[in-house]
C-alpha cells in the first residue's frame, strides 16, 4: 500500500473525484444521445472514450470529455439528413481533422475567436436545445428546424394538455427541472450527490411507484449498438453537404474543448493546458469514436468543473470516470431501460437555459453594447438558420466590427482665407471610412489650390488610394490649380 501511494500520491483524491464525475456524467451522456436521435448506449460510448482513451493523453490534466450538449442540434440534423450509418465517418472525418490541425499546432488560433461569437453560439443552442427538449418532456415529435421549434411550442402546449398521456409526461420533466434547480438551495452536504443523478433517480422511482404512462430510454446493450462504419456510409463523402457538416463538427467541437480548457485553468493552480496537445487528444478520442460509430465528443465544462471542485489532482480521475462508465454499461445495461425520457429532457432543458448568458448579456451590453449585438445576432442566427452557417454569420459580424474599430481616421482642414487650402488625413484609411473621406474632401472649395497631406496615416489601402487619386484628378480639372499630394504611405 505504501509503495502505491508513493506512486500515485493523490491517487484518494482522484478516486473519489471520479465517482463524482461519473455520477454526473452518466445521466448526461443518456440525455445527450437520446436528444441527438441516437441509441442511448452511444452517448456512453463517447464517454468511456473520452475518459479511457482521451483521459490518458497529454494537454489538460483536469479537464473530461464526452458527449456534449452543445453538439446536440447539429448531431441531430446530421442523423436526419445522412442517417445513423454516416455518423461515424463524419465523427472520424472530424477526429482526424483535430490530429492534423493540433500536428500544424492550430490549437491556439481557437484562443482568438471572439468571446461573443462563442458565448452567442452557446445561447443559440441553449435556446434550441431548450425548445426541442420541451417537446421530449411532452412526450411529441419536434420540428426540424430551430425557427420550427420555437415557433411550434404554443401549439404544442395545446395539443400536449389536450391529451391523456402528455400530461403525466409535462409533470415528470417539470419536476426533474424543479430538482435540479432545489438542489443548489440544499445544504452543503447533500451536495455530495450531484443534482443530475438526484433528480433523474427520482424521476425514476416517481415514475415506477405511481405508474406513469411516459416512454423510457430504449436499451439494446453496449455492443450491440456499436457498429463501425460499412461501405455504403463512406458512399456519403461525394456529397458535398457532407463535408461543410464535417467542418461544422469539427470547428465546433474544437472550439468548444479548448474554450472549455481556458475555463477550467482559471478554475484550479495545476499544470496549464497545452493546447495543440489537447486538441490532438479530442483529435484521437473522436477518431476513436468514429470508428465505433459513436457521437463526436468535446471537452465538457460540467464534468470538468465537478471534476476540479470534487478535487482531484491528477489525470487519472478522468480515466476513472471512463472506466466506472464502462462497467456500468456493461453489468447493469437494464438500468438504462427505467430512467423515463420526460426526465433526460428535464436535465437538458436544465442544461440549455445555463447556456444562455444571460447576466453576461446585460452588462456587455452597458460595456460594450457592439459585442452584446453581436452575441444576440449569432444565437437569432443559429435558431433561424443552423449551427455552422449561425456561428460563420457571428464571425462575420466580429471581423467587420474590429475592422470598423480599427479604421480610425481623421481629415483636418485649416483655411486662413489666403493661401492653399490644407487637408490632413491621418490613422488609417481603409474602404470603410471612404464615404466620409471623400464627402470631406468634395466640400474643399475648388476655386483655390488645395494641399493634401498624407504622412499622418499608418495605413492606406487600395480602395481609398484609387479614390483619392481620382478625387485628385476631378479637383485639378475642375479648379485652377492641381492638387498637392504630399508623404502619401507605402
């Protein structure tokens, strides 16, 4: 025993965390494969390999794997439009993606997207999580689209009060939403047992003791729902929507790791992320993943953040999380079969409301009201068109304001009534402030001869070059004396 803890030193600590950890994260992992239209068996599959296979290698020491909410919608669309059989082409297509860009060390360059784009993607899904996952707890089939979703709730509300079975249904998830939210309010101690596993355990027993008519989790076993990708799926790689769905995946799936792995660092004193490592190591777990024909995995902060606070050390409470994870599915597979859908619905509407950032909303907006703009224009993005071209549309906006921001320029004009007209340009004149340069320069009188001076820009690019020149050209025609142009940059 002696020589074991000389060995592993924090090896009590890291055990008891991974408990913690696969407590939360088994009810998780149900919820997300049943949300993405997948056996639920699936979702435990991505996350024994996020803790056993992922778990073992370099770049965050704390933080865990698996499936993850955030990949939800777009799982699910990918399933609709592809079928189950391509879901482990695209998983591996994105794992082997992750290997190459962490090989080109790329994992840093995720560190840049704004934080905007980022916090509007996550309330976008939260919002269509949230809209379809009311439908699951009403026990009714949801609209494809995130617009449908949300647009369809009234009349679905009707329909689900309506009828016999839908009620029960509504009430099982209402509660397991009450619990999670209860929880908190708790004293410390019964915080030991995460509010996940609380409320989906007595969902469950609520459900077995009164009888309710509401639809459970449909079991097949472990392996029997893994199934390799054939022939025919790799058949999908000539369509050309494959791939913009595997760039989705895989931007996505990145970018949510690594902003998980910056979250997690602020939240423990030990060994930082090495980023290009880590996203090899998402890279190698969705490879994996794909080829058992899994769901994509990502770093997840829940885990991660219970992971830190359950306290553990090292890496090994994440590959025992795995493992704890595997043993279950394999021994008490039929446990799965009495855990009432209403109540995975439950944790994910739960789930996809602390998506949705909402204090952070308001005091960027009395901050910086541009990026609050953009953080709403890429969640409304995501609900009415989709994940990949939502957060694409979010980027957009972000490059267009730092360019707005960045082309500051200033005209001065100094007329003592003798003499030539002086105009000073100075900061940077990009094609963004052209309209108001040349609506400066026009208003220059044309019957005296004008000086323009350029040495006070950092930086003039080609646009604002070729209309000046014009300007210049139209000026000295129309005037009595050509225009000056003096210390123009290179």
């Amino acid at each position: 025993m002696t020589t074991v803890t000389a060995r592993f030193p924090f090896l009590r600590q890291d055990v008891a965390a991974s408990l913690v950890v696969f407590l939360v994260a088994l009810p998780l992992c149900v919820g997300v494969a049943v949300a993405s239209g997948v056996p639920a068996e699936l979702g435990l599959v991505t996350g024994i390999v996020g803790g056993v296979v992922t778990g073992l290698l370099p770049g965050s020491s704390l933080q865990v794997s698996g499936p993850a909410a955030g990949l939800t919608v777009l799982v699910f669309e990918a399933v609709r439009e592809f079928g189950l059989s391509a879901l482990g082409v695209l998983v591996l297509a994105t794992g082997l993606l992750q290997l190459v860009m962490g090989a080109l060390r790329l994992g840093n360059w995720f560190r840049a997207i704004s934080v905007s784009v980022v916090e509007g993607m996550l309330a976008g899904i939260g919002l269509v999580i949230i809209a379809g996952q009311l439908y699951a707890a009403a026990g009714l089939k949801a609209p494809a689209s995130g617009l449908g979703k949300i647009a369809g709730l009234p009349r679905a509300l009707l329909d689900a009060l309506a009828g016999t079975e839908a009620p029960a249904s509504l009430a099982v998830g209402a509660g397991t939403v009450a619990v999670l939210v209860l929880w908190r309010r708790l004293p410390r101690r019964a915080h030991a047992v995460p509010g996940a596993l609380a409320a989906v355990l007595l969902a469950t027993l609520v459900t077995l003791a009164l009888g309710l008519p509401v639809a459970t989790v449909q079991v097949r076993g472990l392996f029997d729902a893994v199934q390799p990708p054939g022939a025919e799926a790799f058949g999908e790689l000539a369509n050309p929507a494959f791939y913009g769905t595997i760039v989705a995946f895989t931007l996505i799936a990145s970018a949510e790791s690594l902003f998980s792995a910056a979250a997690v660092d602020r939240l423990h004193h030990g060994p930082r992320t090495r980023y290009d490592k880590e996203l090899m190591a998402q890279g190698a777990g969705n490879t994996v993943c794909g080829l058992l024909g899994a769901l994509p995995m990502t770093a997840v902060i829940v885990r991660s953040s219970a992971n830190v606070q359950a306290g553990a050390r090292t890496k090994a409470s994440r590959v025992l999380h795995g493992v704890w994870l595997l043993v279950f599915a394999a021994l008490l597979p039929s446990a799965l079969a009495l855990i009432p859908l209403p109540a995975l619905a439950g944790v994910l509407v739960h789930a996809g409301w602390k998506l949705i950032p909402f204090r952070q909303l308001a005091s960027l907006w009395r901050t910086h009201p541009g990026e609050a703009v953009i953080l709403v224009a890429t969640a409304v993005s995501i609900v009415v068109v989709n994940m990949f071209e939502g957060v694409l549309i979010g980027l957009a906006l972000s490059v267009v304001k730092t360019a707005w921001e960045a082309s500051h320029m200033k005209l001065e004009v100094v007329d003592e009534g003798a003499g030539p007209v002086r105009a000073a340009l100075s900061g940077n004149a990009t094609f963004l402030r052209l309209p108001r340069i040349l609506d400066g320069l026009e208003a220059l009188p044309r019957d005296r001869p004008v000086e323009l001076h350029l040495s006070g820009l950092h930086h003039l690019d080609h646009a604002c070059r070729t209309a000046l020149e014009n300007w210049a050209e139209r000026h000295s025609a129309a005037g009595t004396e050509p225009v000056r142009v003096t210390a123009p940059p290179r």
